[in-house]
C-alpha cells in the first residue's frame, strides 16, 4: 500500500515549526581569557547546562580550564552584513 505523497511535506513543515520553537544555546570557547580573538564556537545545544557542560569539557580536552573561557550564547543568528552573531541572550 502506498502512502500519501502530501504526509511527507506536512511532517516535514511540522517538524520545522516545532524545532523553531525550542531555544538553541551555543557554546563559545574562548583559548585564553587574556586573547578572546583566540575562540572557538564548539557547537549548539538544547539546554543552557548542557552548553555549559560542553563547553567545560572542551576546554579540559585541550587542556586550558583554567585559562580559558566560554560564553553560552541564546538564539544566536549569524548577520553577514555585519559579519557577527546576534543572540537573544549571553551567559557564563
């Protein structure tokens, strides 16, 4: 039995509009807190404590804990006309 053809863009449109609905959180990691042009955006996440676990890892990875830094960033969209991030929200 064949299933609709119309089942597939519907679910797709669904799943758009409920995963645009959830906030993203992404991480920032700074190498050195003396240099934040030294950093590293390591990925997004669903949760402000899943960044921050990421982000802490990732910098005992690479061995910097404690010089480095991170910044967990909320909704974030890249601008090409400014060439920067805009985000709804900054946190430690």
């Amino acid at each position: 039995m064949k299933k609709p053809l119309y089942i597939v863009p519907i679910l797709l449109c669904l799943s758009i509009v409920l995963t645009g609905c959830s906030d993203r959180w992404q991480s920032k990691v700074y190498l050195s807190k003396q240099n934040p042009t030294n950093h590293r955006i390591i990925g997004e996440f669903s949760s402000l404590e899943e960044c921050r676990d990421a982000s802490l890892n990732y910098l005992k990875g690479i061995k910097v804990l404690d010089t480095g830094d991170y910044e967990c960033r909320k909704n974030c969209n890249y601008d090409y006309a400014l060439d920067k991030y805009n985000c709804d929200k900054t946190l430690h």
